[in-house]
C-alpha cells in the first residue's frame, strides 16, 4: 500500500497574525527573504516589516508584474534568495505563485501572508503561471504547500473591494467544479473528504457575501467578512489540497484560461470575476437549473458578471479563440462527458437569453 500524506492548510487568521510569523518560523531558521508585490507591500509593508524584527531579512524583492518563469527564474538567481532559509511571500496571487514556485526549485519552506482575498493561492500546491503579456503558460505543481499562512483581515479590508467580490466569484466555482469533475467517480477518501468541504466554498459566500461585500467596501472587519475569507481561502485551499489532480477544475476555469488569450481581459477584468462567468456557462451546459439560478442571482446581488457584455465582449463576438482554447484545456481533462467548441459557444448563446 503507498503511503498517504495529506497536507491541510495551517494558517492564523487574527489582527495580530503578522506578530505570530517569527515563532513559527523559528524552526526553520532565522533568514528570510522576503517576496512581496509593489501595491501590498505599499499598504501593509510598514506593519509587515515591525512584525519581522526578530528576523534577519537577507533581501526584499518586489516579484513583478506576471507570475511568469522569467521572474521565477530571475529571483531564484539573487544569492540573498538562495541564502535565505525560508522564503516569506506578501501580496495577492500572482505574487504568492511566484514566490512558491521559486521556494519550490530552491527547496525552500515558504510562508504565505496574502493580502487580499481572491484566491486560494496561499494554501495550495500550485501555481497558476503565466507569459509575460498576460496569457495562460501552465499549471505548476509544487512538491510542498506553503507551511503556513498568516491573514490579518484588517489587511484584508483596507485592500480595494473588487478583489474580495471576485474571490467569491472563484471560490463558488470549486464546489460547482469539483462536483461536476467526480461525477462518474468512486473517490478515495481524501476525494470524499474534498467534495464534501467543497460546500463550505459555496453555500456561506450565498448566505454571507452580499453582507460580507459591503462591510470590506467600508472597511469593515466582521464575523461575515471573516467567514468569507476563511472560504475564499481556507476552504477553496483545502479543497485543492485534497481532491485528485484533475478534479480541482473544470469548465469554469477552462473558459478563464480560454479568456486569456485576449490579452487585454487579464487587465480590465479580475480572475474571479471571469470564473464567475464561467460558472454559469458550466452549469447552464450541464443543465444545472436550480444551481444555475442560485448563482445567476447572487451574482446580480453583487455585481458579477451573467453575461458577455459584463465583461466588455460582444455577444456577436464568435469567440473562437477563446472557446477553442479553453476546449482544449487541461482543466478538462477529467469531466464526466466530452465538451466540445460546439457546446459551449451554445452555453454561452443561452446564457444570454437566460433570466432566472
């Protein structure tokens, strides 16, 4: 029998998270490089670097603008990053996959303190690479989740509000996802384990996160925002964590990475916020009436997209090169039944006409 060892997420959620990082780390050393984005460290580096005194801080490094290997490669080459025994990574999820992936080829333990909540990138095993002008490159698995992640939801809050709606957008997509992707499956019991967290990714953001959304836009830590983030990030995390491979993901994602070939979209539209487009494709596709009118009207609830004018495209936009390429994405690899261009063009084509 192979052995099995699962790896959950360990994380501090508290307004003084930020204090707990040296004795957590201490284990591991007391050099750390630290990895963070131009716009976080902004808003949170003063607060970030009182917490870290106790630390010796070898370099700090903004990551760049793309989660992209060239930046991968241009940190994992800066002799204070390969000097370093731990790696600290501070900012939303681009940075973090940059920062995992370059602990990842270092072999280096790294720690997460994202500061918004959009995705789960601070607890997985992967990371969502890019090119440099923004298009979709690969799914990079890591041997190792982060060890630890450090929330502080005043951190949160104080980031503009947009960030925290589209992280609701994804993380209703996981449960949706993960669900579809099993269907013909018997899993194991980490699958099981993963499916059945999965709701925490989805029933709490409809009951929580229209309240949730306004208290962030004013500012507001409450117990709904921390519920959200706890599912934005936790929950979807674990979820990752867990479930097979394939299984994480299906066409809601597809069709985001499909996106992506226009360049433009990564930079006027946010990554929740097009994969909650395309959750609604996904279960207008699979006939999914009642999910699909659950999700349709919190979206409008919340202002995320329901349909292609949402998104600045033309409903006589052919898409086909978006539609061709999340086809043939990886993401759908493992669906319960073969989804062709075809399909979707017509998902999207009923989505359109569709009022709940």
């Amino acid at each position: 029998m192979n052995m099995k060892q699962n790896e959950l997420p360990r994380y501090t959620i508290s307004e003084h998270a930020f204090s707990e990082i040296p004795g957590i780390i201490s284990s591991f050393g007391s050099r750390a490089a630290l990895i963070t984005g131009e716009k976080a460290f902004a808003a949170c580096g003063e607060k970030l670097l009182e917490a870290l005194k106790g630390l010796e801080i070898t370099t700090h490094q903004i990551y760049g603008r793309e989660a992209s290997a060239e930046n991968i490669d241009r940190l994992k080459n800066i002799e204070e990053i390969q000097n370093a025994d731990v790696i600290i990574a501070a900012g939303g999820g681009k940075c973090l996959d940059t920062a995992k992936v370059t602990g990842d080829q270092l072999g280096k333990p790294v720690f997460t303190v994202p500061t918004i909540a959009s995705t789960c990138a601070a607890v997985t095993k992967i990371a969502i690479l890019h090119y440099e002008n923004g298009a979709f490159r690969e799914i990079y698995r890591l041997k190792r989740a982060p060890v630890h992640c450090f929330i502080d939801p005043s951190v949160i809050t104080g980031a503009p509000a947009e960030y925290f709606w589209a992280g609701m957008g994804d993380t209703m997509a996981k449960h949706v996802e993960c669900l579809f992707s099993y269907r013909n499956d018997d899993p194991d019991f980490e699958g099981e384990y993963g499916k059945t967290v999965s709701v925490l990714c989805y029933e709490p953001v409809i009951r929580y996160g229209k309240e949730a959304y306004e208290d962030v836009r004013d500012h507001r830590v409450s117990s709904s925002v921390i519920r959200i983030i706890e599912s934005i990030i936790i929950a979807t995390g674990t979820v990752s964590l867990s479930v097979a491979p394939d299984c994480n993901s299906a066409l809601a994602h597809a069709l985001y990475y499909g996106m992506t070939v226009r360049e433009w979209m990564e930079y006027q539209h946010l990554h929740g916020e097009i994969v909650s487009y395309g959750t609604l494709v996904q279960l207008m596709l699979d006939h999914q009436t009642e999910e699909l009118k659950r999700v349709y009207e919190f979206n409008l609830s919340v202002g995320l997209p329901v349909c292609l004018k949402d998104l600045d495209l033309e409903r006589e936009d052919p898409l086909e090169d978006v539609i061709h390429a999340a086809a043939i994405n990886q993401e759908l690899d493992h669906i319960p039944y073969p989804i062709t261009e075809e399909m979707i063009r017509q998902a999207i084509e009923d989505l359109e006409d569709y009022r709940p």
